[in-house]
C-alpha cells in the first residue's frame, strides 16, 4: 500500500482523505511539523505557502521525494463580503457556529472553497472544489466537523446540514471532496 502524507493536524480532515483514499490503495498518514499559515487573502496562496513549507520539512527528513497533501478550506457567505473566507478557521475556533447565525439574517447563500496542493516529489499538482449552499438557520447534526452543522450544499434533495450525513455523503458533494476527488483521479492516471 503506498503512503499519502497529508500535513494536517485535523482528525475530520484527516478521515475524509483516509475515506477516499484507501480504496485506492492509499494509506494516508498525518504529516506534522511547524509550519506557519500566512496572513493571505485567497485560498491558492495559503495552500503554496504551506506546501512549500511542507516540502522544506519532508527535505530536513531526507524525504523529498515522497508525495505531501495539503490543503486550505475556507466559507465564503454572501451576505458578509465573502466573510470569514481565508479566516474561516481563526472565525469557527472564536464565535463558532453559533456566531456566525447571529450575524445573518435573510441572505443566506455561501460556499465553500477548497485548494489542495500535492508535491509529487518533483513538482507541485493544484486542485480545487467549490461547493455553493445555504446557512442553516440553525446547527443541525453530529457529524463532520467545523461549519458542516450549518452549512447546507445545494446537492442535498432534503436539506440535510453536511453534520447530518454520512461521510460518503458529504465526500460526494463537498468542497474538499471534489478537491481530492481530483487528486486521486490525477494519482490514478501516473
């Protein structure tokens, strides 16, 4: 089985690749070490930084030749200037989920954008996924992680929050699952 190393220290983000990967015959493992996110305002820019950092690492491990995932997610909601975007995560881990229901009122479309960066071990590989919802007016959900108990994709016939599917579910209609989906393709095409 071969060894996808994906820098994150993110367990959902960590089971989502695992779930899609694995049948592929990846084994996909975390790979951790300091690295430090900048301040940026796309998502692109976010991802090369860290994937250049990420490479710099795998190159300290005498590792340089070895295949590195990262990747930056961010919601974007309309009614709030693409806010929080690039800051999703400092914005989920201050005011939450609940947070941001206090600051919508009937405008409640948004998506979601993932950049996924993946070093072949020669050359950087970039792959996005939009996905374009609603708010919830409420959470909804146990599953996922993040913003999934708010956020629901315009895929889901019934309305569902993407806490409040299955992860094959969520994979199929989710930014970081069209994202990866194009990864595998392009490592099932080498």
């Amino acid at each position: 089985m071969a060894t996808l190393n994906f820098l994150t220290s993110n367990a959902g983000k960590l089971a989502e690749a695992t779930d899609l990967f694995a049948p592929l015959g990846y084994e996909v493992q975390s790979f951790t070490g300091e690295v430090i996110e900048p301040q940026a305002d796309d998502l692109g820019t976010v991802a090369l930084a860290k994937i250049a950092q990420g490479v710099e690492l795998l190159a300290g491990e005498n590792r340089f030749h070895e295949g590195l995932l990262v990747e930056d997610s961010g919601l974007f909601i309309d009614a709030l200037g693409a806010f929080p975007g690039v800051y999703s995560a400092h914005v989920e881990s201050t005011i939450g989920c609940e947070g941001i229901l206090r600051l919508l009122d009937e405008n409640r479309s948004a998506f979601f954008m993932t950049v996924a960066a993946y070093w072949t071990g020669e050359v950087v590989e970039v792959f996005v996924g939009r996905c374009d919802g609603v708010i919830a007016t409420e959470m909804r959900g146990e599953g996922g992680f993040g913003y999934d108990p708010i956020f629901i994709p315009l895929g889901s016939e019934d309305g569902r929050t993407f806490a409040e599917m299955s992860h094959q579910e969520k994979a199929e209609l989710s930014h970081r699952g069209i994202a990866l989906a194009s990864l595998a393709d392009f490592l099932g095409g080498q």
